[in-house]
C-alpha cells in the first residue's frame, strides 16, 4: 500500500523488546495518562472504561438470566428485576456498544490509517473521554443510589410522570454522554476529510474507514435528538409541562417518534463499525482484495441514510396511523439490500483466497453468519402483520442480540484480537483465543435462538414471572448464557495475561495492509516517523505477499 | 384450563392466526434459505481455499463484478417487496374490523384488564367472548402505555392513556387462551396478565345473562348525563343556541372556530367533554366547563355511548 513496506517480518514473530520511545512508554505517571491528548492514549482510556461498564451490564444480564429459570419471582423482587433489566439495557447500549468500536478502535486507528500525527481536534477528544466518564458517573450514581425501572426506552408517561426511580439521574448520564458521541463523530469527520496522507484518495481508504465515517454521520446528526427527546422527559417530570402525558394535554407517541429517532441509527452506530471492522480482517485472513471494494464503501453511507428513514417500524402496534406504518415497513426492508450486499462481498471475498483462521478470522466469519441470521429475523420484524405478533416479546430480544451481540460484540473482540499487536505491542495467546472464539459463537447460540422459539409462542419481554410452559426454553437460554458468560471470561484473563507475559510483536505481525502496520508496535506517540506516502490502492495483498517471498520468507 | 405444555409454535385460536403463520413461514423459509447458503458457501470456500491446500487454482479473478451486484442486490429486493404486500396486506385486515362486530370496551390500568360487554355486563383480567363472531376489543388506559396482546390470536395493540385504539379478532376455537400486558408498565408488568375464554355463541348469551345487576352503558351515560347537569346546555331537542344539537352528531363533519374541520368520533367527544375549549365548533362559544377530575375513563365511555346513541331530532 505505502512506499514503506517492511518484507522482513514474518507471520509467527519473535521479536525483542522495543528499545524505541513509543506511546506507552513516554509516560508512565496517572497525570500522563489522564492529560494526555495522544489518541491512542485516549483509545486505552475508553477501553479501559468500557470494559468497567461491560462487566457491570454484563453482571446485570446475568442475574437476569438467573431469575429466569424458573417461573415464578425467587432470586430478586419485580423492582429490581425491572431495575436489573433497565440496568442492562442502559449501560451495554450508551456505555458498552455504541462507543465500543469507535471510541477504542476508531480513536486508536483513525489517525494510524489515514497517516496523520493525531486526530485533528486532540483535546477535544480528551474531552470526549471526561465527557463520557462524567455521564458514566451520573449513571453510576442513579444505579448505586436505588436504580431505574422504565427500560432502557424510558417510555413516556411512565418515566416522565409515574416510575418513582432515579430516572432523572440517568437522564442526565445519558445526556452528558450523548456529547461525547457527538465529539467523537465530529473528530472523526474532520480528521477523514482532512488529513488524509498524500495521495490516500477516497478509494484508496480502507473500508474500516468508510464504516467509521458512515457512523460519525449518525453520531452527529442523530444524538442531538436524544438529547432533546430527554430535555423533554425532564421538563414534564421537573417542571410539569405537557409534552408526553395525555393528562396534561401531552402526546405519548411523539415521545416514541423521537426516541426512536435516535435510537433506530444507534442500531447502526452500534453495527457500522463492526462490519468495518470484518471489511479489515476478512482481505488480510484470506490474503486478497475484498471483493467489491466500492459497494461495500457505499453500502455503509447507504445504510446510514435509510437508518434515518425507518423509526416508525418500532410504532407498528402503538397506534401510529396504518399507512404510515405501511411507509416504515417498505423503507424497514430496503435497509436489508445494502446489508445484504456486504455479506454476498464479504462471502465472495474469501473465493480464490489462501485463508488461515486465526482468532481474528474466527470472530469474522462467526459475525458474517450471526449478523444474516440477525438481518434475516429484521425481514420477520419489519413484515408487519408478523411484527404485530413478536412485537415487545422475546423475538425481538432475540433478533437485536443477534445484531448487537452476535454481530457488534463479535466484531468488536475480532478487532481488538486483530489490533491488540499494535496496541500494546504483546501477542495474545492464540490457542486460548480460539477456544473463546469458538465458546463465545456456540454460548451466543444456545442462549438467544431459543429466545426466537420463545417470542414467537408469545412471551412478551420484560417480564419477570412467566407461564410455567415457557419455562424449558427459558431454562436452555440462561444454560447458554452461562457458557457466553465463560467464554467472555477468557479473553479479559488471557489479554491482561499477555502484556506481561505475551510475546512481542513485530510492527506488522499478521502481514497486513494498511497504514497502522508500517509504523512500529506499539506505535511512536507521532505515529510516524515521516508522513507515508501512499501509492497504491488498499487491500494489495498480492504484492506484500509477492515481496515476503522476494525477502527469502 | 390454558394448554400448557411444551410446544414451539402458539395455539392457533383466530381467523387471523393461520394467516399470519402462513406468512411466518414463508419468511422462516427465505431465512432458512439464505443462512444455508451462506454458511454452505462460508465452509466450502473457506475449507477449498484454506491456506494448507496448495492443489487450488488462485489465479486472481475478478475484484468486483457490476453484473453481480446488481444481481445480489435484486434478488433480496423482489423477495422484500412481496413480503412487504403479504405484511401490509395481512395487517390492514388486523386493524380494520369488518361490519358487524361485537364491541368490548377495555379499561387499561396498573395492574389489571377491566372489560364491559355491550349488555353492560363487566368483568375483570378474564374476557368471556363468542365463538365465530368478529369481536372489536375498544381500549383506553388510565396510567401508563400498556398492550393488548392474545398470541393465540396473533393480535397486540396498544393501550394508550388519553385516546381511543382499537383491534379485532374471531375466535375460532373454544377454550382459554392468554392475554398478556405486552408493554413494559411498572412493578407488576409481567403480572398484568389475564385470560379470554372463547364460548360457544349459545353459552356465551347465557354467561351474558348472569352476573350481578347490570345497566344497559348508554342508560348509564344517560344517567349520568342528566346528574352532571349536562342536560341544562343541551337538552334532547338540541334547541338552546349555546352548542351545537348532539343528535346525530356522531361521524358527523363539523367545522371548528379556526377553520379547519373535525369528524365527531370517540376521541373527539372525549376531548371535548374533558378540555371543550380545545375544538370549538364554529358559531358556538367556548362557554362549557372542564369536565376533567369529575369523570372516570368507564364513565367517559358511558357518556360517549349514550351521545352516540342519541338520533337527529
């Protein structure tokens, strides 16, 4: 891709330890790393936290699948069931997945990939990271002081005038943190439109690229609307102002239109990035240019227009008028072509490859299968006279776990699998990683395609006693959820594990293309020594495979 | 007794059960389709052209095929479109009740499903209804958001606070099926539950006839119209000048102060008994008092039955 191609290393590397000055080892005091306006510091940073907050959904998710396995209300009381649910959905959405991939891998490799110094706002994006911790702790606070019980949709009047719970407090969490993913995104636009190195053209990016652009549109432009739609929770609950409860002359509705406004592209917040993430690891494992570079660029700017377009198919049992619904479902399906067109590419991609399947390549062929059963069950969702039945029960649970887990989480760890080399300059443990790889896929399995079974015989979500013929699916998806816990378990062991005891890793360890792999691991703090120049089109894996051999590899 | 035992698809109780589950199908096999495919094609490729097999051909082909795409991107297109029509179709029918239709009036509140036939007859969380005949379930609620859900009969609708919605259905089996809340509603959510009881048409007219002393609904908005004092403005004849006459004034097109126009249905009457100010119909003044915090959403639905029942003079 670049003029600087390193033909002597290798794909099992042994290397010594970096004598070089790099961005971890250019400070080692907390004020170093808590001012520090170095993207890839900033990356540690939110990978740290969404961790933190990972595991606290994550421990809320498991109690919750607990209480599930019998009928009736034994483990916890309905309260802190529905606040357990709500805590769940609270925190694995606004502070697990949507700044999952882009705020550790996007602040991480957005700079690398274009061959830029930095961001083009670095305070900024410190900033963004003091924004998202400071909603974080609003949220901790509302969690520790008694919880909140209206779902992580908060509903209107429920959450505007009847729950009784710290419903402010998070608000406003969520609020303050909305800003982050709106700094971020706009970081990011400029930063792609800006500071590109010379002569990486549009069509010369890597699609991880794309995908991140995709998104920082949504952040920008959809956030703001969360933040009014909470602004407006607020002032009925606060001040008594008719907006949403009909008994002050408001209109329940309007809260769903908005809400979902927001929320039905943060379901592409949350699935861009990954599928950029598959677009990086899939040429690399398969040694070739994915196929349809240009549609699968374009699929990413075409799914975040439609995101726009298709709230109203959460409205279809609300009362929303009927032909309106009819709009939403026809717009609900187009979405499905541009989605389609990546897996069709990505399959494609692997034909004539030389494919190995290390971890990386495991997480991304697991997210091509999970993510077209998650997109296929969408078809199910958005045929109306079907959703009118799974809607609010257990389908859709298990539809959107597909998406969000299945797919998100998936392509989420495959990144972090795929770039922990250049992160932190260790090797992961590659058969402990393919264990987890393989337990996370077969957990996921067990514990959400019973929960199809389940929706569409008519268990509604949020429930917390339940008919007793419910209870054997039930039973197989808590027996799954256990096996996804584990295999969630390993890779948090064996990655702290590696960067003490992993091997070191070269500065470009699985023979990549890209930018990000021609700068030493773990990067210098200005990424590069010289700014690349880049001559090539991207993914041209022939010719870094022709020029290992040439290099008596 | 609801069947209870362990199954993988619901009960099939309605006319629009079979239907539904026709189209679920058709999806189930597009589905079943395209994940095959794909995984098929995942493995195949990827166990042909794995790294360790040197015996394949791999002379570049092509990067990108135009003609492809184009085909991969039409054939999900014409697949989504025909299950958007069968969607659309199916679910303009679940909403649309047919002439003839049984009404149920539904009271939604946390926890509990109150229902009042059309005899007057009510009952609580169980919901006794004929067999073969259409029947409309006509919901408010008096809190939050909730929803009215039967999988037997593949039917939800939501309950809002503040407006009228309705949904239909017809039984075509004898027995007990459950109702559900299906919108997440507080505490108890997942207690609001219930049961509709299908009955032959015979047991039902019976089951009809018991029960506590009952009052037609339009003799009690009657009542209650005449107690509220709301007979001194407009007495049965309509003749006072000061609104408009209420005989045959429902489905009626009236024409407001500020121009624009209004059809009297339930929700209409409903807003007008409570905030009247907020459509006025032209050439009347905004004279009628609040009726908010004196009426109950069971009392509203009396008043609303007995103004509809009322004949142009």
């Amino acid at each position: 891709m670049t003029v600087i191609i390193e033909p002597g290393t290798t794909a099992t590397p042994d290397v010594s330890p970096p004598t070089k000055q790099n961005y971890l080892n250019a400070g080692y005091t907390v004020r170093s790393w808590l001012l520090t306006t170095d993207h890839k510091r900033i990356a540690i940073l939110y990978l740290l936290s969404i961790t933190f907050f990972f595991i606290l959904g994550g421990i809320a998710a498991t109690i919750v699948r607990l209480d599930l396995m019998t009928p009736q209300a034994d483990l916890v009381q309905s309260e802190t069931y529905n606040k357990l649910f709500t805590a769940h959905g609270v925190i694995m959405v606004f502070f697990f997945l949507i700044p999952s991939i882009p705020a550790v891998l996007g602040n991480f490799l957005v700079p690398l990939m274009v061959g830029a110094r930095d961001l083009a706002f670095p305070r900024l994006n410190l900033l963004s990271w003091y924004v998202y911790v400071l909603g974080g702790l609003f949220t901790l606070y509302a969690l520790l002081a008694g919880g909140v019980d209206t779902g992580w949709t908060f509903y209107a009047p429920y959450s505007s005038t009847y729950s009784n719970t710290y419903v402010m407090a998070t608000a406003v969490g969520i609020f303050i943190t909305g800003f982050s993913s709106i700094l971020t995104g706009l970081n990011f636009i400029v930063t792609i439109h800006k500071m590109r190195a010379p002569g990486l053209t549009w069509f010369r990016l890597p699609l991880f690229i794309w995908s991140i652009y995709a998104t920082s549109i949504i952040m920008v432009l959809g956030t703001p609307v969360l933040a009014i739609t909470l602004l407006l929770v607020g002032a009925e609950r606060l001040l008594g102002i008719g907006i949403f409860d009909p008994r002050l002359g408001g209109d329940p509705i309007l809260f769903q239109h908005l809400f979902w406004f927001y929320s039905h592209p943060a379901v592409y917040i949350m699935i861009l990035p990954s599928m950029g993430v598959v677009s990086e690891i899939i040429p690399c494992f398969c040694r070739k240019r994915p196929f349809g570079y240009e549609f699968i660029a374009f699929s990413s700017v075409a799914i975040a227009v439609f995101s726009f377009l298709v709230w109203g198919h959460h409205l279809f049992v609300s009362g929303q008028s009927i032909y309106a619904g009819m709009v939403f479902s026809m717009l609900s399906f187009l979405v499905a072509i541009p989605s389609a067109v990546k897996v069709f590419n990505w399959t494609a991609s692997l034909h004539k490859g030389t494919i190995s399947f290390d971890t990386p390549m495991l997480y991304a062929l697991g997210f091509v299968g999970l993510f077209t059963m998650g997109g296929l069950t969408g078809l199910f969702v958005a045929a109306l006279a079907v959703d009118v039945h799974v809607h609010d029960t257990y389908f859709i649970v298990a539809h959107f776990h597909y998406i969000m887990v299945g797919g998100a989480v998936m392509g989420y760890l495959g990144g972090i699998h795929f770039w922990w080399p250049k992160m932190t300059g260790r090797i992961y443990p590659e058969g402990w990683a393919r264990l987890s790889a393989i337990l996370i896929f077969v957990g996921f399995n067990l514990t959400f395609f019973p929960q199809y079974i389940l929706g569409y015989l008519g268990m509604p979500r949020r429930y917390h006693v339940y008919p007793p013929e419910f209870q054997v699916l039930n039973v197989m998806s808590s027996a799954g959820a256990s096996i996804l816990g584990l295999g969630y378990l390993f890779p948090l062991t064996y990655l702290i594990w590696s960067l003490y005891c992993g091997k070191h890793a070269s500065a470009n360890p699985w023979r990549a293309a890209g930018l990000e792999w021609q700068t030493p691991s773990p990067p210098p703090t200005e990424n590069f020594d010289q700014t690349p120049v880049v001559l090539d089109e991207a993914y041209d894996y022939q010719r870094i495979d022709s020029l290992s051999v040439e290099g008596g590899v | 007794m609801i069947d209870d035992g362990f199954r993988l698809l619901p009960e099939q109780a309605s006319t629009l059960a079979p239907r539904v589950d026709l189209l679920y199908f058709f999806l189930l096999g597009v589905a079943v389709f395209f994940t095959v495919l794909i995984t098929t094609l995942i493995v195949y490729l990827s166990i042909k052209y794995r790294k360790g097999n040197q015996q394949v051909d791999r002379t570049p082909g092509l990067s990108h095929s135009v003609r492809l795409e184009i085909i991969w991107m039409v054939i999900p297109l014409v697949f989504s479109m025909a299950i958007f029509c069968w969607g659309a179709t199916l679910y303009f029918t679940a909403y649309r009740p047919p002439a003839g239709t049984m009404e149920v009036r539904v009271v939604a509140k946390q926890w509990m499903w109150k229902f009042q036939h059309p005899n007057g007859r009510r009952e609580i969380n169980t919901l006794h209804i004929p067999l073969g005949q259409p029947v409309k379930v006509a919901m408010i609620s008096e809190d939050v958001i909730h929803s009215f859900y039967v999988p037997a009969f593949r039917v939800k609708r939501d309950v809002l606070p503040g407006s009228y919605g309705s949904c239909w259905f017809e039984a075509t089996r004898t027995g007990e099926f459950h109702l559900f809340c299906a919108e997440y509603c507080g505490t108890n959510h997942s207690r609001m539950i219930g049961s509709v009881i299908v009955m032959e048409p015979s047991e039902y007219e019976n089951w009809l006839g018991g029960g506590i002393s009952k009052e037609l609904p339009a003799v009690a908005g009657k009542r209650l119209f005449d107690e509220l004092r709301c007979v001194t403005c407009h007495p049965p004849n309509g003749a006072t000048g000061r609104c408009p006459p209420l005989g045959g004034l429902f489905g009626e097109e009236v024409k407001l102060t500020d121009g624009a126009t209004a059809i009297v249905d339930e929700n209409y009457l409903r807003e007008s008994i409570l905030r009247p100010s907020a459509k006025v119909v032209a050439g009347f003044e905004p004279l009628m008092p609040s009726y908010d915090g004196q009426v109950d959403e069971e009392q509203l639905i009396q008043l609303i039955t007995y103004i509809k029942s009322l004949a142009k003079p």
